[in-house]
C-alpha cells in the first residue's frame, strides 16, 4: 500500500492533520490503537479555536452538536478571595465544555467523508526509513509513506524511536473524579482553587455530572493514598471552595477514579528529514493553560500544511513548522511561569517552590493563563 502521509494516532490533532491535507488532496493512512475507556467529560475549548474549526470546515457542524457554553471562571489563586471573570470581557467570546466522545466522532466522520483510510491495531509496528519514504510494518501488512506525522500523544511513540529528547518540566499528575447527584448544581463557569499540595479544578461534566480534578505532584502523598478514593473526597473537604461547589454528602463518583499524567514537557524539536509531531506528541501543556485541544487542532492544522508543503518539494516547510511550535511553547513557558509566580501563600511547600524556581530560571535565562 501506498500513501502520501501515514499519521499515527486518531486524537484531534491527527484528524486534523488528516482533514487538511485531504483538502489538499493528499492521499492519507492514519494508524491508531482502539480507544481507551477514560474520563472526558468536563474538557473545555478556549474560544480561540473556532477558527481552526472554520479551517476546518468544521464550525457549523460543532455548533449543531450543542457542546454547553462556558461563560466563565472562577478562581482562588493568589488569595483567599474567590475572584470571577466572564467571558464577555474577552474578544474571543464565551468557551466552551467539550462533549468529548461527540467531538471525537464529529471529527472522525469529516475524515472518513474526506476519504481517510484508518487502520486499528493492537499489535506491535515499526517504521523503517528507506531512502527518501518511510515503511510501516506490521506483521505482513506493509505501507509506504513519504511523510509521517506523529500524533500519538504524550506517548510521542515515533519521536522516542528515532531517539529524540523529551524535556520534561515536571511530574504533575491528575486526580479524576467523575461524580453525579440526583439533584445537581447548576453552574457553567469552572473553578479553579490551589491549596498547598496543589490546586483543583471542577466543571460540569453534562446530564447532571460534574468533574472534579486535583494536580499535584506524586511524591507529596503516601503510596497507599493513592489507592484510597476516600483520602481524595477527604482533601476535597479542606478546601474553602471546592467543598460548597462538590459537596461530598450530594455527589457520589460515576466511576473509579483515574490518574492521569498532566505535566508539562516537548521534544528537543519538532519536525526532521520526512517526519513532523503534532498536539501531545510535540508538546504537552499544564491543564492550567487551557491550550490542550486548541493546540491540538492548530497544530495538526499546521502539521498538515507543512506536510503538503514537503510533499510539494518544498524542502523548508519542516523547519519553518519546527519554528513555529518552538515559538508558541516559549510563550506557554512565559505564561505558565507568571501565573504559578501569581500564587504566594505557600513559597515553602514543595510544589509551589518547584514551580518558583522554574520562574526564577526563566528570567536568569531571560530567558497559564486560566480560561
């Protein structure tokens, strides 16, 4: 078999990818694995992403599917005041809380009408380079490409075999929790609320249900808490917000509670000799920034142009892709940095300090925003 862009992964940024370079007629294989059972609910897409939407082709077929508006935030940061902002006062308008098994198959169904073939594997492949193309393999199964794009998520699977490094920035994991009650509370703004080991972040999840996340690092809690959803609900408790917004004698969890990596790290670069890496693949962003579907789309946009590009014998489109995502995570540092420098009530517990220092050496090197 022969393809013009073999893509792996089937996330937002691959289908975006796919979908572009459809529109330009290229011919497209994406690869994946079979979805996993996690939690979705409660992801939000920054207003911003409408235009890559319309690049798509895409934006009245996201408004018909009725994903709920998010008007706003609410946040304890900095202060034990809990401070508002609505949307109406930004440019880009009000967000919004993503359904995300609707997204995903609004996105799917694009690719397919566009004429993506896909390919579902469990089993092991490997990516050869044969002088100017790339060969997929799979056991008898064999693809030819002349350009791949790495959308595998912060598995980033190709760019781990072709040895490129990973910068990590931290260890930040999520706690999930997917809860319901017979008789909710109704709220579309988020609430975002630090505490000393960390900070939380609850939004609506639909149809009654709420999500309710903490980041922290792994190290500030005992082993055994990690498997006890009791000492998570106890945390919750001790918040000044949280507690009122997700009280425990009202919500009761849909489902086991999930741990999810949720720190922030990027390759070394991003686009080599036939090859680019797109959404999580090339750069994972701390929740707090809001930028994770966003970025996804833009970037597989991007990716998908550069790859077009190459395939039409421009030899720079790749590096020029590679400048464009070194410079947008260097403005996601600048932001990350200013916002966690924000927060002050606990200079000396482990996880705001790691994060100070982080500020400090941005600036000796002179070198997110909540929405």
């Amino acid at each position: 078999m022969i393809t013009d862009v073999l893509i792996i992964g089937n996330g937002p940024a691959g289908l975006a990818s796919a979908i572009t370079l459809r529109q330009a007629g290229a011919s497209v294989t994406v690869v994946h694995r079979p979805a996993m059972d996690v939690i979705r609910a409660g992801e939000s897409l920054a207003a911003s992403a409408r235009y890559s939407l319309i690049e798509l082709d895409l934006w009245d077929d996201f408004l018909a599917t009725g994903h709920s508006p998010c008007y706003g935030n609410s946040s304890c940061w900095g202060d034990d005041r809990l401070f508002f902002y609505d949307f109406i006062q930004s440019s880009f308008g009000e967000g919004w809380y993503v359904n995300r098994t609707a997204f995903q198959s609004m996105l799917l169904q694009k690719a397919v009408a566009a004429g993506v073939t896909f390919i579902e594997t469990n089993r092991a492949f490997v990516l050869i380079r044969k002088g100017m193309r790339w060969q997929y393999k799979e056991g008898n199964s064999r693809i030819n490409a002349a350009t791949i794009i790495d959308a595998s998520g912060r598995n980033s699977w190709l760019s781990r075999q072709l040895g490129i490094k990973r910068i990590r920035k931290d260890n930040q994991i999520a706690v999930v929790s997917l809860l319901a009650s017979p008789n909710p509370l109704r709220s579309q703004q988020s609430l975002i609320e630090a505490v000393p080991d960390g900070w939380w972040y609850v939004s609506e999840g639909g149809e009654g249900k709420v999500v309710r996340i903490f980041f922290t690092d792994p190290d500030l809690h005992d082993r055994a808490d990690w498997l006890d959803p009791l000492y998570w609900r106890r945390k919750s408790t001790q918040t000044c917000f949280v507690k009122h917004r997700v009280p425990v004698s009202r919500y009761s969890d849909v489902l086991p509670l999930q741990y999810t990596s949720a720190g922030s790290h990027h390759l070394e670069y991003y686009a080599g000799e036939g090859w680019l890496a797109a959404g999580d693949a090339a750069c994972a962003f701390d929740p707090l920034s809001s930028h994770g579907i966003a970025f996804a789309l833009r970037s597989g946009i991007d990716a998908g142009l550069a790859a077009k590009d190459e395939l039409a014998g421009i030899s720079a489109a790749g590096t020029h892709y590679d400048q464009k995502i070194q410079l947008a995570f260097r403005l996601y540092e600048k932001q990350r940095a200013d916002l966690y420098h924000k927060e002050t009530r606990w200079k000396d517990h482990p996880y705001w300090v790691r994060r100070q220092g982080e500020q400090k050496s941005a600036v000796a090197n002179d070198n997110m925003i909540i929405g």
